[in-house]
C-alpha cells in the first residue's frame, strides 16, 4: 500500500504535515486549495480509503473545512487517516462538494452547511438536515472576538511539503513553533512514520 | 422451484417452528421473571443512584459536613445546585482582632429535573458532604414539587431517625 | 399548481420537486416521525410504485441537541454526562470515545487496572445495546416473543453495570485517568455468572429466532449492500461486517488493552439483513470471550490514576479518537486551544453514516422489506441527530 504520504504525490498541495498518531489521531494532514479538493478525493476513493467525517472550525481566516478519511485494510501498527483541510472565506463560504466521490459526505456535508453555512457547490440535494429549514442562524460560528487564527493550532504537528498557496500563507507563521518543537523527542517521533513501514 | 423443493421447504419452515415453540413451551414452565411494579418492587435499589443529597455529617452530626464553599454549584454542569450562606459575626469575638465572619449554609437548593446524575458535584466536594440518594421510586405531578432545599432534607431524615429511635 | 402541491412541510416539497417529471402520479408518503418502526423519531418519505419503493429520503433533526455547541460552552469535565446522551444502547462508548480523545490529547496515563474494567463494563455494554437491537428488530419484523427473552437477559447485565456505575441506561461512569467506582466482588461474581448465562442463551437464541423459517424469509436476500458501497458511505460496525469487511476499530486502531485480547472479527460476505443480523449475534459471543478473559487478567491496582487532574486544560493541538461502538466507529474530533472548553469539538456518530446509505440502499424494495431493512441498521435516531 502506499504510504498515506505519497498518495497525493503530483497535487498541487499547499501544506502537509505528519502527524504523530499517538497525539493527534492522524497521519498526515494536507491544507488543499479548493481546486484540488476533488482530485484529492478521487485520489483517496481509488486507493481505497472511506469518508469519517466532514466539519468545519470557525477560525479567524475563515472557516476550514475539515475532512477525515481512513482506510479499511491498513497495517495493524501503521493507521491511516488522513485529515484533509480545506479553507474558505466568512463573506461566501463555498466549497466544491466530494458527495459525488463519496457518496456518505453528502450528509456530512449538508451538516456542515447548517452548523457553519458552508454551501457545497453542485451538491444533489442541499438542503438543511439537521436544523430546520426555517432557521437561519449557524449556531457554531463564533462571534468575532472569539476567533482564534488556525495557526496557532499547528504546532504539534512537522511541515514535509514546502508550504505555500493563496489562502494558507505558512512560511513565516508555521516554521517558528516547530523549530522551537524540536525537542529530541519531536525528533525521534518525526521519522516514526519510517521506523513503523520498516516493522510492517 | 418445483413441487419436491416446496415440500421440502414446507417441512424445513414447520420444522423451524417446531423447535421455536419448545423454546417456547419449556420457558413456560420456568419462574416468573418480571415484577408487578405497584404491587411489587425490585431489590436492588441500593446500589442505584437516586438523586443528589446531603450526607449526614461526621465531624457535624445534626447536619452536613458543608464548609460552603461552592465548589459543587461550579462544576454541576446543569447548574442544578444553588447555595443560601448566612453569613454570621463570629460568636465570643476577640476584642483585638476585628470579628471574623463565619459563613454557614442555610440551603442548597437543588432542581432534580436538571441533574444529569452525572456525580461531579459528589466527587469536586472537598469534605464529602454530599452523595446519591437510595430514593428511587419518587413520582411527583408538579415540577416545582422536585425542586427542594437538601439542607431541610436532612434535617427532616436526621429527625425521623431520632424519633425512630 | 395544483393545491397537492401545496401540502406537506419543506422536505415534502423538496422531494415532490425532485420527483421525474414522467412519475408524477406516484404517491408519495411518509413514514414516521413517529412510526413504530423507527426506532424514535426517524421520518423517511417514500415513493411509492405500487408497493415498490422508487425513491426514499430519510428526514432527521427531530431529536437534535447540538452537542457539538454545548461541548465548545461547557469544560471538559462538565461535558462528560452528555456523552450517555448521545446514544443510550452503548453509551459506554461514547464515554470512552471523549474520555479516550481528552485522555490523548493531556497524555494521562490510565492505569492498568481501569482499562480492564472499561473493556469489561464497554462490552457488557454492548452486550446490552444488541440485545436491545435483537428483540425490537425481530418486534419490527412481528416476532414478539424474542424481545421477553432479550430484556430479560439485559436486565441481568443492566443490574450488573448498575452495581459499579450506578445508572442503568445513561451511564457516566469513565474518568479522565480511570473510572469512577472500583469494581467489587459481587460485581465479578455475577459477571461471570452472567458470561454463563449468555453462553446457554445464545444457542436457545439460535434455535428460536435465528433458524427460524419466516425470519429468514424476511431478511435473506434483503437489502442487500455491496461492499464498495459501504465503503463510498462510510459505513462501520455491524453494517460493514455484514458486507464482508472485516473492520473493527478494537483491531484496525487498538485502543486500551483489546491488542492483549484473544477475540475474533465475525465478518459475512452475504451484505444482507440477515448476514448483519449474524454478525451481531456473533459478536455478542466474541464479547463475552472478552469479558471472561479480561476478568481472568484483571490485575490489582489503582482505579483511577493518582494524579488524574482536576481541572483538565489541554496544550493547543488537535485529536481525533476513534473506538468501536455497539454501531460502529465513534470518533470524537477535539481541537483544543489551550483554555478549560474546546474550540471546536465533533462528534462522528456511526448511524449517522449507516443511515445515509438507505435511501440508495431502499430504491426498489418492497415497503415491508424497508422496515426490514431499517432495522437491521441499527439505528439509534438520538446519536443520528446528536
Ligand atoms: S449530579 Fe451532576 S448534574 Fe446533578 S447536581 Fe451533581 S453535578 Fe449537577
Ligand atoms: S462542594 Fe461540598 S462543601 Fe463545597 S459547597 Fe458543595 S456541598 Fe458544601
């Protein structure tokens, strides 16, 4: 199997991180552009991987779309889910929807919409699903001075693909915290996703 | 499918109902199970955990241990509990120092219709005051009726244990 | 327009508009919200072509509480109770499944002792959540019989859990770091008693439903879902096993100390109601084998980690934490930032999953297969609308 690092080998990907499974859950996170969302996807759906989940963080940027996938038949020490995030602006929050792909983010998606009022462009079918029809607040979008820049959230995790794209601007906001991570420890855990392919 | 294969279906299916029915037939001979609620009730209810209360004291035996200190109205995530302190001039003062004040609990009101039975307040309370209650089987008509002050509880069950006494 | 069209609420609309042009005629209904077979308060409009479904689409929300929103008001500790709210069959899980995430994402070391006990009271618990299942599918399917048996020998187990956690259906019981009570004597005693008892059960269960002709009239052959269409949904649990898969979170992503256990994945190709019903049944065996062999390894040792935190403020950071639920995957994804409430915190629910793939899986079943077919989705409408 390909190691969840290389699958998106080729996509114009602005960020990725390696995670550390026994902290954060994940393997790898990649930030997209919402034009390569759906090749990711498809590429995810050829590999064999199924949808978790799609949500959304209100963030002081703007609302990232967040979408976790993982794989049925993964090594035993080796899990797999990959964290796809994508972000879109307060003003007109849209985002290409992947129900077609996956056909179980349709629901997903269509929470998403009431919970953040993200519209998920050539959706079938979308409509409110959990809240009503005739309410039309999104009750988990924070008021403003709430809002905390999505930034400061990435330090656990270590950048493997240069950072860059329109929307996630990494360079200087990124690379900071995880000079300042690397302890021995961070060290030895960034080449864990190697050690853990050699056992398996 | 032909003829044969109905047949054999037919009697496959009175087959499969035939052992169903002994199932059946031989639970018929065993002893009851359920408990006519009313008329009956079940005995285990003590280790059920009923509602939040006041435990008798072991340093204060007429009433609660509780040195008032909120700790379980902070952390009761339905904000079920609401302290009453009376706040009192200490007794005998010295004549040097300035009167301490002393705060005493005059009543914690508790909404048992928005406890989630969830245990925080029993676990965050630094002197153990309070505990789940073995009172199980409470049916009221009213809502109100279910909110109550747990330092009158108390002291009515410490006076019902006197005179039984 | 006719006035026809002017009946119905916002869904009903929405379904009429999508309907082809050239099946105008087609009647269209609904089935709940309040409709015995859905378990709560699940609402499924249909289409009908004569007694064929052509077209469904399950409406939810009735039930909805916004956790997520309560999660991001209220601390750490002070979410705990709202995860036995979320699915009240297996809410063990979903205790586990939070109490896992915070535990991660802090670091908090749980000690051995506790983890046994969860493994223990987390399968007695799902040992109760398919009983459940068992006899209110086979009461949807008009067997009424089975569900006398299946409470009964749920109740055995509910007093058991009500021995050590003091609930019966909406447990809290997991702390940050242990659980809350030590089990007792009594409690091991009669949950060994209660292994036994499952393991004479389950046979009689066989005999009485499983072999029994009209139940498989009724579920072989029915609904039948394909693997790669469990996978394009994300379905988990029961649902995907019965599909072939075998996928279990206890095994795919150990957690605790399932890695030291000795218990099998049932797993049948057929993707039918019946081949879901089996793994269900199957996998009550499986956790009694757990519950038996996690008592036999049960070390002494503390409940609750000593130096379990009173107050819990994660480091900023993200865990997503996933656990085997009686219906599947349950994950909790937190993003914390540092204060005593999560920034954002989402519950992934698996029938929230299963139940999306009904309207593809329902096109073109008799209606009375539908409730069939619900059914053995196993759906608890509570952790569906959360
Ligand atoms: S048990 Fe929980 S909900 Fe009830 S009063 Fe105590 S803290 Fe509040
Ligand atoms: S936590 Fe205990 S001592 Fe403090 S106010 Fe509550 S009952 Fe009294």
């Amino acid at each position: 199997m390909k190691t969840s690092e290389n699958l998106l080998e080729g996509l114009d990907i602005c960020a990725q991180t390696r995670c550390r499974y026994e902290q954060c859950g994940c393997v790898t996170a990649v930030f997209l552009d919402q034009v390569q969302l759906r090749a990711a996807a498809s590429r995810l759906f050829e590999a064999g991987y199924h949808i978790e989940d799609v949500t959304g963080v209100d963030f002081a940027e703007g609302i990232e779309v967040i979408y976790h996938f993982d794989h049925f038949d993964h090594p035993v020490d080796y899990p797999a889910r990959v964290t796809l995030r994508v972000l879109t602006d307060h003003e007109s929050p849209e985002v290409p929807t992947i129900s077609d792909i996956f056909s179980g983010a349709g629901w997903h998606e269509r929470e998403c919409f009431d919970f953040f009022g993200v519209t998920f462009s050539d959706h079938p079918q979308f409509r409110p699903l959990l809240l009503p029809a005739e309410f039309d607040q999104h009750p988990l979008l924070k008021p403003e001075k709430n809002r905390e820049s999505l930034y400061a959230f990435l330090g656990a995790c270590e950048p493997v693909k240069p950072v860059k794209g329109e929307r996630y601007h990494f360079e200087a906001s990124v690379e900071a915290p995880v000079e300042a991570q690397k302890t021995p420890e961070a060290l030895a855990s960034s080449d864990t996703g190697q050690s853990r392919s050699e056992k398996a | 499918m032909n003829l044969l294969g109905e047949i054999r279906e037919a009697i496959k299916g009175f087959y499969s109902l035939a052992v169903g029915m002994g199932v059946t037939g031989k639970y018929f001979f065993r002893p009851e199970v359920t408990v006519h609620y009313p008329r009956k009730t079940v005995d285990n209810v003590s280790t059920y955990s009923g509602h939040v209360e006041l435990q008798p004291g072991k340093k204060n035996p007429d009433g609660a241990d509780c040195i008032v200190c909120g700790t379980c109205v902070r952390n009761c995530p339905s904000g079920c509990l609401t302290l009453e302190v009376l706040e009192l001039m200490e007794e005998n003062p010295d004549l040097e120092k300035k009167p301490k004040k002393i705060k005493k609990l005059k009543a914690l009101i508790y909404d048992y219709s928005y406890c989630s039975l969830c245990g925080q307040c029993i676990e965050n309370c630094p002197v153990t005051a309070l505990g789940f209650s073995q009172h199980v089987y409470w049916a009221e008509f009213d809502r109100k009726a279910i909110k109550m002050d747990l330092v009158a509880r108390l002291k009515d069950q410490l006076n019902a244990k006197k005179e039984a006494m | 327009m006719t006035t026809e069209t002017l009946c119905g609420d916002f869904y009903t609309h929405c379904f009429q508009a999508e309907q082809d042009k050239e099946h105008e005629g087609r009647l269209i209904i609904n089935m709940g919200p309040q409709h015995p077979s859905t378990h709560g308060v699940l609402r499924v409009i249909v289409e009908m072509e004569g007694e064929y479904i052509s077209r469904a689409e399950p409406v939810i929300g009735y039930l909805h509480r916004m956790h997520e929103k309560m999660g991001e008001i209220k601390t750490y500790h002070q979410y705990m109770p709202n995860m036995g709210r979320v699915d009240y069959l297996h809410a063990l899980a979903w205790n586990w499944a939070y109490i896992g995430a915070v535990e991660k994402l802090c670091q908090i070391e749980v000690p051995r002792r506790a983890e046994f006990i969860r493994v223990i009271t987390c399968e007695m618990n799902r040992i109760c959540s398919h009983l459940v299942w068992w006899g209110a599918y086979l009461l949807d399917l008009g067997a009424f019989t089975p569900i006398m048996y299946s409470f009964d020998d749920r109740e055995q187990a509910v007093d058991l859990l009500q021995m050590i956690t003091g609930s019966r259906l909406t447990y809290c019981y997991y702390r940050f770091g242990g659980v809350r009570t030590d089990i007792n004597d009594a409690f091991i005693a009669g949950t060994r008693d209660f292994c036994k008892l499952m393991k004479s059960r389950l046979p009689m269960y066989k005999d009485l439903v499983t072999d029994n002709y009209i139940l498989r009239k009724r579920c072989e052959e029915i609904g039948v879902l394909p693997l790669e269409m469990a996978r394009r949904y994300g379905a988990t649990g029961p649902v995907l096993r019965g599909s072939g898969q075998k996928y279990d979170v206890r095994r795919a992503e150990p957690y605790s100390v399932y890695p030291e256990l000795d218990f099998e994945i049932p797993a049948f190709p057929e993707g039918d109601a019946m081949a879901r019903y089996r793994v269900r049944v199957a996998e009550m065996e499986q956790s009694v084998r757990i519950i038996e062999q996690s008592l036999n390894m049960l070390p002494q040792g503390d409940f609750m980690a000593p130096k379990s935190p009173k107050r819990i403020k994660p480091p900023k950071g993200d865990v997503y934490f996933a656990v085997e639920g009686a219906r599947g995957k349950i994950g909790v994804y937190i993003i914390s930032d540092g204060s005593s409430t999560p920034y954002r915190l989402k519950l992934r629910s698996p029938s929230y999953s299963n139940l999306s793939l009904f309207a593809e899986l329902a096109k073109g079943t008799l209606l009375a297969d539908a409730v069939s077919i619900l059914g053995s989705l196993d759906l608890v409408i509570p952790e569906i609308d959360r």
